[in-house]
C-alpha cells in the first residue's frame, strides 16, 4: 500500500474526512505482521528445542508433511476472501487419490490414472459451484454434505484397504530441485503466482471487491458468480493434485487421506489473517502461516507432544486466531 | 361517545421539546416541539427526508436525540429503546411490520410481554383465546394460529396492533400505514383507529395521503427540512395550503444551461413489466435530455432502474439503446451498452466500505487500469486524480478506505465511477440524498454539464425543487405505473405531487 | 398441542410416508427387513443419534451449528469411563451426572467463545471439535476403556427391557425427545430459541436475552452429546478414544436436516427429527441386507444432507413467490 504521490485536490476540512492512519500503522498493524512475528518466535523456541530448526534442510524436509495442505489452503484463502468457504477439500483430496489408485489398480496406465483423479477433483469443485452458486445454498452447509459425501464415496472405492502405487510414482517428497523437495518447491511457486494474481490483476482485486459487498460488485458490472464459481472449481482441482502428492509421499492410498485436514487448512488461513467474514487476507499471510504451522507441528513432535495434545494445540490455535484476527479488524473500522 | 381531541385539554400525553437530531454531521431535526393530546389521531405530513421518520423513531426509541427532551404525561422521560418505549406504552406500527415470520400470530402477539420465568409453561390455550379475543376486538378475522410469514401486510398489521393493544399501549405511531392495503382494508384500520382514539389513546398517523388525513385525523404537523413548520385541527387546512407548506421554499435559480441541443432517443422502453412492482413502463431519454422520475418511496422507480440496468430484470418488455434493441441480464452487459447506474443505497449497493477511493472509482473500468489483466497502478492513479479534481472531492489520501469520506465525498466517489465508463445513459437514482446543501449545488452542476456533453440522463428523486430545476421533463410513477409526463413549462410541484400520490386520492380529489 | 401450521404436518407425513415406501421398497427385496427382529435392530440403531439431533435440533433452529458434538460425546464417555475403571466403588448411574456435566461444561466454552467474542459457530466449534478429541486422547492415555471395567448394569440398559423386548436405552431416547419437545413447544424460553433463529434482528427488539438464550442451547447441545457418550458405553460396551464419537456430528445433521429443521433457523419439530433419525436408520440397516457396504453410510449421510437442503430452499422458493405474487396490488 503506498500513500498518495500526489496532492488531493482540496485541503480537508475536519467535517470532510477522517485522518487517515498514520504511515506506520498502515504497514506494521497487520495480521500478516502477527503471523511473521509469531512464525520467528516458533522458530526461535523450537530451535531451543531441537537444534535442526537451525537446519534449512530440516526444516524443507520437514514442510513437505504439511505443503499439501499449504497448497490448497492458498486457494482456499481466495476463497474465503471472495465470501466463501469449502471445508470438503480434503475429503476431495482423498477421493481423488482414490479413484486415481482404484482406476490404475483396474489396468489403466498411470498417467491416465492420474487424470481420472484430477479430473474428478475438478467435477467435485463443480458439484460444489452448482450448489452454491447456482442454487444458492449456503457454502457452510454445502461443503459440510459434500466432505461427507465424498469421504464417504472414498470409503465405498477403497474399502479398508490401502491401494498401493507403483514405486517411481513414491517418493515425490524426496524428489530435489536445487536442493528443494518438489512439494515445497510446488508451494512456494503457487504462492508466488496466486499471489501475484490477487494482488496485481485486476481478478484478485475484484475478489477483494467481491468479499467486500457482493451488491456493490454485482452493480459495478463485476461477474461475482462466474468468479466464485471459478474458485470452487480451482479448490476441486487443486485438492485433486495435493490428494495425489499426498498419495506419493504414502506411497499408498486410503479413505482416510487427509483426515481432519480440513482443521489445518482453516487454520492456516485465519492464522495467515485471512477474515471470516469475506473481503480481507492475504497470500503472504497464508504462506507465512503455513510454515509457521509446519514449525510449530513439528517442534510439538520433536518435543515429543503427543499427537492428541498436538491436536489440542490445534483448536485452540484456531480459535484463537479467529479472535484475534476478527480483533484487529474491527479495530481498524471506523 | 364521540370525542375529538380538543375536548380534551390538560396535561399533553407526550410533550416533546427541541428534539434535535444529526446523523454524523447532518442535521435531520432542528429543535422540533410538539404535544401530543389524548385522544386525538394526530398526522405528521412532509417531503421524504423532512424528519417526519425520524421524530416518530425518536419518540418510539429507535434513535435517542441528541438534544432535547420528551415528557410523558407530566415527567421527563429517555426513550432508551424499543423495549423502554413499549414499557412506557408507546408502540412504533413500522411499513413492513416486524416479526418473527415463522412463528404464529398467536405467539407473535406475546412474545416480549413481561413476566414469567423462562421456564414457564407456556399456555397456549389461554394464548390462543386471547389471540382471538383481540382479533375479534378490532374486528379482523386472522387465523392466530397460522404463521406470520403467511399473511398479508395488511394482516401483519393488525397483528402489531393488536400487540400495541395488548400491551396497552397509549401511543401508537403508525408510518405510512395504508400504502400496501386495498381500500377495503384501509376502512377496517381507520374504523380501529378511530375506536382506539374513543378510548382516549393518542394516533400519530404518517401519510402521504392528503384525503385519508382529512378522514381520519384531528390535527397535523408538517415538517420541512428538519423543522416543524406547523401544527394546527385539519380544518383550518385547505389542501393546497398543506402542499405549500410542505414544499414551500424559495426556488433555488438552478436553471438547467440552456442551448444544450436535445438529439435522438438513447434509451426507449417499452411496456417494461414486473408482476408485482411495476406494470407497462415505457419511458424514452434523448441525448442531451434530463428526464426526471418522480413519485413516492415504494411507487417502483429504484425497480424499474434496476431492471433497465440488468440487476433484476424485468418478466416482460423491451429495452432499446440508440434503437437498437438489446437484451440486458446482467450489469455488466448494460455497462458494456453503455448504461451506468448510481444506486440510491450507497452504503449496500456502491461502495466497498474498507477499500481504497482510488479502488473504488477505477471499480467499473477494469479495462482501463489493467488493459492485459495485470494492474497499472499509474494508470489508476492518473484516473483517480483525474476523478478526483473534476469533481471536487475531499479526501485525505487515495489509498484511505472510502469508508472515511462524508456521504457528499462518498456519493462522488461513485459518480466518478461511473463516469469513467464514458455512459451514454446515465441513471440517477436519488444522487443527493443525504448530502449537504453545498455539496448539493455541486452536483446540480455536474448533472446540467454531463447532460450538455450529449448523455441521456435518468434522475429518479423524491425531492421536488430538484426535479423542477434539472429537468427537461418530469415522468411520476404512482403505485408501479407512470400517471404523468410533464414538461418542463407545466411541471410545477403541486403537478407533481397530484400524481404521485396514490389513484384513490387522486380521484378523491378530482 | 397446538397447531403449528399445516406446512409443518405436511414435511413429517413426507417423511413418514418416505420411511414406508423404502421399507416397503427393501422388504420387497429381503422380506427379512420387515420382521419385528429387524425392528429392534433399527431402533438400537438410533437412540445415540436420536438424543445427540435433539440437542442439534436446539443449535440449528436458533441459526448455528454444532460441529463438535461428536468429540463432545467422546470425551464424556472416555470421563465417565475412567471412573467407573478407577472408582468402581462409584455408583454407576452417577456416571450420568458425569457425562452430562462434562457435557455442559464443554458446551458451555462453545457457547461462551461465540457470544463473547461474537464469532461464528462454525469455526469455534470446529476448532472445539478438535480440541476436544485431542484432550480426550490425552486423559485416557490413547487407551480404550475395555468391557470388562463397564458396569453390567449400564450395559444392561441396552440389552434388558421392560416391555416389548425393547430396550432401555430406547426409552431414554424417546423420553429425551419427548422432554426436548415439551421445552421446544411449552416453555417460554424454547420459544424464544425458535424465534432468536427466525428473526435474529428482531430477537433482542423483543426483549429476548440474545446472549443468555444463545448459551443456553449450545450448553443443551452439549449436555445431550454427552449423554450419548454415557449411552454408547450402555451400547457398545466400551469407549475408545478415536472412535468413540467420531464423524457423529454429520450423522446427527443429517437427520435433523432431513427431518425438516430450516438451516436458518425458526422451523423444525422433534417428530420430524426423530423420524429423520428413523429413516437413517432404515437405510443404515437395510445395507448390509442389500448387500452394500457398511463404507456407504458416510456417502449416504453426505447425498441426504445436500437433498434435504435442496428440498428445503424449493418449499422456501415457492413459499417466497406465492408471498411475492400476493403483494400485487388490488
């Protein structure tokens, strides 16, 4: 954000306008500035904790637990922006992995395989845009049928069973591009592009737009429904490449693939600043906030928490992000 | 017994005293006195926006004012809110009741009466016999035990009656009651008014209608720009002398420029019809031409605008753009069409509160800014400097939430969205509502050089000597159909007024 | 009783009607489904469900949700359990106390977080849900209680009847439905719960404590979840803490969507709930006659969900154009 280069038109009188906030403020009070705090303080503790925190390539291998949640949680931090919400991504995640193992158990190759499960993913987010925006119910709900249903149908495909892959599909997380594993290479990347999209193009700020008042935009010309029906779509389809990364780093597939994923992608949005309510957030937040996540769930491991307390750590972390995020934007209203 | 009002003198049930009013920094009430007797249906009469509204929500705890004070049967008392107010006995009948609509008018009737522990056994019998029993008072025949989100307005209405009733209320403060109701329903309201006046409660009665005013009540107020001008018995009234005194103001010299060549017709509709809100519409604005719209709250105009602008279009019509026919679903078709719409609610339907002004003016040309997707902020930033000088808006920095502005700013803001979309059909919808009378004059002058520059402009307004003074014609909506097309020479304000008010007072006073 | 309306027998018969037609639809196939036996087996299906949807039931009708009942239920059965394994000397139906205490307790941070800090109750709850699961994992140590430290008696509740061969266990379901539906219908305060969620701007207009009211029902929520957690050791004999409650909450919202609760609030009946819960449980024990896996019921509760939302905005649709083609001017 950068203040005004050149001089308003008209001094302002104090009935006019409002003083604007200072400089400072503007940059430093923000929920981005929260979760980069927090994420140097976790990494400051955890490293007492364990000294591979220090480690960048701990700490990459480490990531590559969480990038597939990180990457669809950008996605979804769009979506939360524009009004929206989709809890079902990973139970989307899951019955793509599904399908993709059960149609290459059945003899396809596995490329075909491969596009059986995105393209399933996508038609999932596409059940979910008709829902929503098509017939106007509400996403909260929706998305609640649809996690059930689609894990639901995961467990009809997959049974109990694990669908094992073929051995030079395993391994993605242990595959290196210049020293970085590839899901996290994948993250970061998505990060750099999504950002840039919300924050340069003129689809991320009609989003913003969008989250902000849904009327006003309509009445501005602004295509809501076609765009928030894209983002669902992209939400499918990017639970759909997360199920099968996921799926290589397993090495097998089950119905229970990303189980309670839905928690952590949540919480990586509200921790990255992202506003329940529609119209605020932002990439940097989510992505500064997914790798505090990942430091924090691990350094819990390393110091031996035990899983149930971790999950403890969880839901009290999202709550009280939510608090505080909702905290610091009611503040800045006036 | 038959009583009128001045049989009853003494203590006023409610005095009020230098009630004012500001919202934000806009004064909507200036030091208004008023006594309200017992027994007497007593009007309040004035322009959309003359404060008539907001006294009654002061007196009914809606809003608290911010100076002056109100005195209920001989002590002072502070209207904190609505529940306040109903303890105190005064009920607030607002145009679309409120309720629980899912419940029945049974439970509507009780819910919030004191007493009881919440654990109470709730006695629907004895409920359903009183429901009853109050329908049968006022003489209505509802079924208390259907839902509310079953019945008509008219119905609803009797409902908050009889809740008024129930609670024993002594004032009752109707706003604009009968505009919704058939003229048989109408009658079964005055008869209940008028039996609640016998029994010695008070009536304020908020209406636009001069002939049902006369029927009904004892004396009237009016209001006018936030001050009440008078009060006095109905008899001492002619009708015209209410009109005067309603809109009665020195004519701003706002003289449209003259010697701007009207051209041919840019928007033509015809035989526009939506089931329920407006019936066979047909309009044509030329180039060059501010055709005015004029009418009541609720008589369809913001409707009509909306359907000609795609926000929700109309069942059956059709609309041409410089003769050429063209189907409009969608806003941004009609932008594409060159059609813009300032809507009259800026806060829900023109700004984005928390972004930027800059963000907020560029919204409607995304063409403009970012010609291959991604956004030139010097682009922007050239357009809204642009904006921002021709129109005089004050702000502190472009990058501050719209938010911030004054409603004047505000409202600028968006018209200069809309102006850079170049229109050639521009629709107004209220544009000065709510906006100082400096700022207003602005505006006026920017609607008179954008119709000199070739646009066809819509203006839909409720405020008389603002049609009078823009327009080159002036088209009056009444009850969903147009009942008037006056021109420039012959638009006067009683012209106008006598057709935007309902056909039953028309014919009345034919 | 009073009447509410003819459009709310009209959803119940709907359910009714569709309960037989699928019963009559599966006993076709497997004759087997329409014997008493079988209707023994459905109703044990039920009775856990059946008092978690009444407290559900309470939440959505008054505008939220309550996604953490299941951990809810989990965590009062894994309390009540360690009692009765670490104090056996402890009476066993004080155990009640303790899971439905447990349960307020639990409902109460719910309810307290979303009116205090005016959050939505889909995100608190989320986060409760988890936060609940995990503290149930750490007090038993990951451990599952096992059968042998359940007292008999509880387990007796779902295997012994006073009459007609039906168990305990039933009757306290139907006796909770039918408390639920005294509150709902005859008290002022379960009123005032329907009203909060039909017109929640006009609840506090109407001298409704929004705050007081919004707490209470999510205490309700939780206390009935954790009675159910007490039930499922009656039930199942044991509770473990990864199962115990898990993925409950959209079974519960299944049937109280199916059973004609608007999801925005203001509209609902026990009758129609407990036969939602009915007719989940037709279908949860018609699949492993039919065949079909057990993996499905999770599939079917999700397809139920989304159809019962579907029907529930075409009867508003049509209710709202029938309103809007009555306003035309006389």
């Amino acid at each position: 954000m950068s203040m005004s280069g050149g001089a308003p038109s008209d001094t302002v009188s104090a009935l006019d306008a409002a003083a604007p906030r200072p400089r400072w403020q503007v940059i430093l009070i923000r929920p981005e500035t929260m979760t980069f705090v927090l994420l140097v303080l976790a990494i400051v503790v955890s490293s007492l904790l364990s000294p591979y925190f220090l480690d960048l390539t701990y700490i990459l291998a480490s990531f590559t637990l969480y990038a597939e949640f990180s990457l669809v949680a950008l996605v979804l931090t769009m979506v939360i922006i524009a009004g929206e919400i989709d809890l079902s991504a990973a139970s989307n995640m899951a019955l793509s992995a599904c399908l993709c193992a059960w149609t290459f158990r059945a003899g396809l190759p596995l490329p075909l395989a491969l596009l059986v499960g995105v393209g399933a993913g996508i038609l999932m987010g596409a059940l979910n845009g008709l829902l929503v925006i098509g017939l106007q119910l509400p996403s909260i709900i929706v998305t609640i049928g649809t996690l059930t249903l689609y894990r639901g149908l995961a467990q009809i495909i997959a049974g109990d069973q694990s669908i094992r892959l073929p051995d030079y599909f395993i391994g993605i997380n242990t595959w290196l591009v210049a020293g970085i594993p590839v899901p996290v290479l994948l993250f970061v990347v998505l990060s750099a592009v999504l950002g840039f999209l919300l924050s340069e193009t003129i689809w991320g700020r009609q989003i913003y737009q969008i989250g902000t008042s849904v009327i006003a935009a309509q009445h501005s010309g602004i295509r809501a429904k076609r765009i928030k029906f894209a983002l669902l779509v992209a939400m499918g389809f990017a639970s759909s490449i997360a199920g099968l990364i996921t799926a290589s780093r397993l090495g097998s597939v089950r119905y229970d693939l990303g189980l309670g994923g839905e928690l952590q992608m949540v919480l990586m949005a509200m921790l990255g600043g992202t506003y329940i309510f529609g119209g605020r957030g932002s990439i940097l937040g989510t992505f500064l906030a997914a790798w505090l996540l990942a430091v924090i769930s691990t350094g819990m491991t390393t110091a031996n928490l035990l899983p149930a307390t971790q999950l403890c750590v969880l839901g009290v972390l999202l709550i009280v992000s939510i608090i505080a995020t909702n905290l610091i934007y009611s503040r800045t209203q006036r | 017994m038959v009583e009128t009002a001045s049989a009853m003198p003494d203590v006023p049930l409610m005095a009020a005293r230098g009630i004012t009013k500001s919202f934000a920094s806009i004064e909507v009430l200036r030091d208004v006195d008023l006594d309200l007797r017992r027994g007497e249906i007593h009007a309040l009469l004035g322009e959309n926006g003359a404060g008539k509204s907001t006294f009654a929500k002061i007196l009914a705890g809606v809003h608290r004012p911010t100076r002056g004070t109100l005195t209920l049967n001989g002590a002072q008392v502070e209207v904190l809110n609505p529940i306040v107010a109903q303890r105190l006995g005064i009920t607030l009948i607002h145009q679309e009741p409120i309720c629980f609509p899912d419940l029945t008018v049974a439970e509507n009737l009780v819910l919030g009466q004191k007493g009881g522990s919440p654990l109470a056994r709730v006695p629907w019998a004895e409920m359903t016999r009183n429901a009853r029993q109050l329908m049968d008072l006022l003489g209505v025949k509802i079924d208390v035990s259907k839902t509310m989100r079953g019945l008509s307005i008219a119905d609803q209405q009797m409902v908050e009656i009889a809740r008024a009733l129930a609670s024993d209320s002594r004032l009752i403060i109707m706003d604009e009651p009968t505009a919704p109701l058939t003229p048989k329903e109408v009658e079964t309201l005055f008869a209940i008014a008028r039996r609640l006046r016998d029994e010695g409660r008070t009536i304020v009665f908020i209406s636009h209608r001069l002939e049902e005013v006369r029927i009904l009540c004892n004396r009237v107020t009016i209001f006018r720009d936030g001050n009440k001008v008078a009060t006095e018995d109905i008899q001492s009234f002619t009708d015209a002398d209410i009109i005067r005194q309603m809109i009665g103001r020195p004519l701003r010299e706002y003289m449209k420029k003259h010697g701007t060549t009207i051209g041919e017709v840019a928007l033509k509709v015809e035989g526009l019809t939506l089931p329920g809100v407006f019936f066979d519409i047909s309009l044509e604005v030329r180039k060059g031409e501010i055709v005015g719209l004029g009418g009541l709250v609720g008589a369809g105009r913001t409707d009509v605008a909306r359907a000609i602008f795609g926000v929700s279009p109309a069942a059956s019509g059709k609309i041409s753009i410089n003769g050429k026919p063209v189907q409009i679903s969608d806003p941004s078709q009609a932008i594409a069409l060159g059609l813009a719409f300032v809507p009259e609610d800026r806060a829900a339907a023109g700004i984005f509160r928390t972004l930027p002004v800059e963000e907020n003016i560029t919204a409607a040309v995304p063409g403009k800014i970012a010609p291959s997707g991604v956004i030139r902020r010097s682009l922007e930033r050239v357009l809204a400097e642009d904006s921002v000088r021709k129109l005089r808006i004050r702000l502190a920095s472009f990058r501050q939430p719209i938010g911030e502005l004054s409603g004047g700013n505000q409202q600028k803001t968006i018209l200069a969205r809309w102006l850079l979309t170049e229109p050639r059909v521009l629709i107004l919808d209220e544009p000065t509502r709510g906006i100082d009378i400096g700022v207003k004059a602005e505006f006026y002058d920017m609607i008179g050089e954008l119709a000199a520059s070739g646009r066809a402009i819509l203006l839909i307004s409720s405020e008389l000597p603002e049609l009078l003074a823009l327009c080159d014609r002036v088209l009056v909506m009444s009850e969903g159909r147009i009942t008037a097309n006056i021109p420039r020479e012959r638009a006067t304000q009683e012209s106008i007024m006598n057709a935007a008010v309902p056909r039953s007072t028309r014919e009345a006073a034919a | 009783m009073n009447a509410l309306g003819s459009v709310f027998l009209r959803r119940e018969a709907g359910i009714a009607v569709m309960i037989v037609l699928f019963c009559l639809a599966v006993g076709m196939i497997r004759p087997r489904f329409l014997t008493l036996d079988e209707l023994r087996i459905i109703l044990l299906l039920t009775p856990l469900i059946l008092i978690g949807a009444m407290g559900q039931m309470l939440v959505i009708l008054s505008r939220h949700v309550d996604l953490s009942i299941g951990s809810t239920q989990g965590f009062a059965a894994m309390a009540t359990a360690m009692m009765f394994k670490f104090h056996p000397e402890i009476p066993w139906y004080l155990g009640f106390g303790v899971a439905i205490g447990v349960g307020i307790g639990l409902g109460f941070v719910n309810g307290a977080l979303i009116t205090l800090f005016r959050l939505p109750a889909i995100i608190v709850t989320l986060g409760t849900l988890n936060l609940y699961r995990g503290l149930t994992f750490i007090i038993s140590d990951a451990k599952q209680i096992d059968r042998q430290f359940v007292p008999a008696a509880l387990k007796g509740m779902s295997t012994t009847s006073p009459i007609f061969d039906i168990p305990w266990i039933i009757f306290m379901a139907l006796g909770t439905a039918l408390m639920t539906h005294w509150f709902a219908n005859h008290s002022r305060i379960g009123r005032q719960v329907f009203a909060l969620g039909s017109n929640p701007a006009a609840a506090p207009l109407r001298g409704i404590r929004v705050n007081a009211v919004t707490l209470m029902v999510f205490m309700i929520s939780g206390a009935l979840a954790g009675l159910s957690g007490i039930m499922y050791a009656s039930r199942w004999g044991f509770v473990n803490p990864s199962n115990t409650g898990f993925g409950f909450e959209f079974q519960v919202i299944a049937a109280v969507v199916i059973g004609g609760v608007s999801i925005n609030g203001g509209v609902g009946s026990v009758l129609g709930v407990t036969l939602g819960v009915l007719l989940l449980g037709c279908v949860s024990a018609a699949l492993p006659l039919l065949g079909i896996p057990g993996a499905a019921q999770n599939a079917i509760y999700g397809a139920v969900i989304l159809i019962a939302l579907l029907i529930d905005r075409s009867v508003r649709q049509r209710g709202i154009a029938a309103l809007a083609l009555r306003r035309v001017a006389a």
